[in-house]
C-alpha cells in the first residue's frame, strides 16, 4: 500500500516521500517522489518529463547504486537534450521526414532531428509538467502521472489523454504501465528513455555488459536512422545478441549498420504474444556488481541504444561526466516512422480505443 510521507521526510522503506525538486521555467514548482520497497531499493521519478531521476538498486553483496542517468534538480531536465529518463511521447524514435498521412490527410511535425522528427518534437512530454498522484496497490508503491496533449500539439492529432503508472515492487522490478485515449484518430508510441549502467552511474563505459536480445531480426536504418522498410536477421551480424555478449564485442566492426548509428541504435523485432502479455525483451549482466536487469515488455519492438551521442559535457547527477558509450538505453516500443511503414505493427488509436502497453524492469543479482 502507497502512503506518502511529508514533504522533505527521509525515505523509509515502504513508503513513497516527496521532495521539491526545483522550479520550471515559468515558475511552477516541480515535484520528486522517491519509492521505496521493503528492502530498500529505491526509484525517484519526477512530475517534470515524467522522468526516472533515479534508482538505486543492490549488487551481489547488497550495495546499493544508481543505475540510471540524471540530473540533481529540474534545471538539468529543462535545459538537457538527451531525454534522461524521461516518458518520451507523443510518438517516441523517429518519424521520416517530420510527416505522416492518416485517412488521406498529411501531418506536419517539427524537423528536430535533421529531417526527422525524434521523440514528439521540440516539447515533446519529458518537456512537460505531468500531474502526480500516489496510489495504493498490492503490488508496491504506485506513482500515477498523467498529462493531456491538446489536438495539434507538435503538429499531431486528436486530445490525448496519457496516463503512466510507476510501480516499484517488493521483488524489486519497476514496472512501467502505458494507457492513453483519443477523441479523434491519432497515432501514439510511447516509452521510458532511462540509460542505464548497472556499475552505476557515472562509472565508466558499458562495454563489458552481457546483454541478451532473444530477437532473430532488426529494422535496418538509413543515413538518418530511419528505418529501410526491411525486416533483417541478426544473425551472422554484429545485432545477433541471442546469446549473451559483451556490448563492446563488435561495437567498432566495420558494418555499415554501426557506422550509420555511431555505434548500435536500431530497432530490434520481439516476439510479440497476441495475448498481449509481456514476454522477455532483454537480459544484461554487469560482471563486476553481478547487478542483472531483465527487460519484460508487452510491445512488438525494443531500440537498442548505446550512448553514443553523450559527450562528457553536460554534468549528471553529484557533478560526474557522462562520456559516449557511458550507458545504453532499452527502450521499449512499437517501430520507429511506423506511420509511413504500412509493414510495421500499427501505431494508429481511434477514438474509443485504448492504448495501454507495458514494460518492467526487474532487477537480480549473479553470485
């Protein structure tokens, strides 16, 4: 069951604290609410962006670490360009050429990732000011954010009503539920941009990761990492990751793929249950801590992404630099520029229709 301490109070197990944690840029107060289960793992997510700040969770000997990306307070998100754990909407990854047809009507987006839309546009929802509420559930503590995208916001329509779910259970998965409706046809693909290091934040490069992507094929990219249309098999490429391989093993191959990206940052195809329940996205071990994360996903599609655009510059949580390639992302989603790729999983919500997806992170530990 969710209580939620004082304002300032020390987090106890259990419980869900609030803390200020700054002020936007038009003044108004921005809110950071740190979960904590039975045994003391801890996730804390502010209403700004709706973004996971951070989440300390144990390794072998029961030390805890921040394992994700971030900043101290609300500036970092407000000014930052690289979505740390952020709810990324309306449509997270990229839309070819800033523009979609739906029942015949072209859709102009804003161009601000080269040619292409990235991430719902120039304020996308980790731009936005989310509404916080605590809940009770069996499961953990619950926090809901909710957020209402007006029809033509950033270009995209339909009034969207968006609702997120954090939930950190006593068995230490932080579970991420997705729900959103529409009074007119839209399309909407939402997920949580957390980079992770499971050495903990600020700690070095995540080459040496073991990672684990049970899926036979990836979506190839072109020169702006907009995917060809061709569905491709991983195997005999540096994308085969079924079984478990260190990230840096083939990071610098000569293949055009890793050239095009800098490094990995493709659209892998999972298998997706028509049942809709989840089903292992991903497994990574970090050898040193013997942290392991498993990624259990409901959707069709994950991006796996490695840092490679983080230079070192803008300073992160308790003032460490975040270098390129000092995390990777496993971003659950449907496919990137899904709207102009009719052999993709669809993307479209019509009204009366409810979208709802979702992802957990659970996290273990190798003796």
């Amino acid at each position: 069951m969710t209580t939620l301490a004082p304002l300032g109070a020390t987090p106890q197990p259990g419980s869900t604290t609030k803390k200020s944690f700054g002020k936007a840029a038009d003044g108004q107060p921005v809110d950071l609410y740190v979960l904590t289960n039975k045994s003391g793992t801890e996730a804390s997510i502010t209403n700004f962006g709706g973004a996971l700040v951070s989440l300390k969770v144990p390794d072998r000997s029961g030390k805890l670490a921040d394992v994700v990306l971030g900043y101290d307070n609300v500036d970092g998100y407000v000014k930052g360009t690289s979505y740390f754990g952020a709810l990324v909407g309306r449509y997270g990854n990229r839309i070819g050429h800033a523009q979609f047809v739906l029942d015949g009507k072209t859709y102009t987006l804003a161009k601000n990732n080269g040619e292409n839309c990235l991430h719902g546009g120039v304020k996308g929802f980790n731009k936005a000011l989310w509404t916080a509420k605590t809940l009770s559930t069996k499961d953990g503590q619950s926090l809901e954010l909710s957020y209402f995208s007006k029809d033509g916001e950033e270009g995209f329509p339909g009034n969207l009503t968006v609702n997120v779910i954090y939930t950190l259970t006593d068995a230490n998965a932080l579970k991420i539920e997705y729900s959103a409706t529409t009074d007119k046809k839209t399309v909407v693909n939402l997920t949580n941009h957390a980079y992770f290091n499971l050495a903990g934040q600020g700690s070095g490069d995540i080459l040496g990761h073991l990672l684990m992507i049970p899926a036979e094929q990836f979506t190839p990219v072109d020169a702006g990492l907009i995917p060809t249309g061709e569905f491709r098999d991983v195997m005999d490429t540096p994308f085969d990751f079924r079984k478990p391989t260190a990230i840096g093993a083939r990071i610098d191959q000569a293949d055009g793929q890793l050239k095009l990206g800098g490094g990995y940052d493709h659209n892998f195809v999972l298998r997706m249950t028509m049942d809709r329940v989840e089903t292992l996205a991903a497994r990574v071990v970090e050898p040193t801590s013997g942290r392991v994360m498993e990624v259990w996903t409901t959707e069709p599609g994950m991006q796996f992404y490695t840092g490679n655009f983080l230079d070192g510059k803008a300073l992160g949580k308790g003032g460490l630099s975040y270098p390129r390639r000092s995390a990777f992302c496993l971003e659950t989603q449907h496919f990137p520029d899904s709207p102009n790729q009719p052999k993709f999983p669809s993307v479209v919500l019509n009204p009366g229709d409810r979208y709802h997806t979702i992802t957990t992170y659970k996290f273990s530990v190798e003796k």
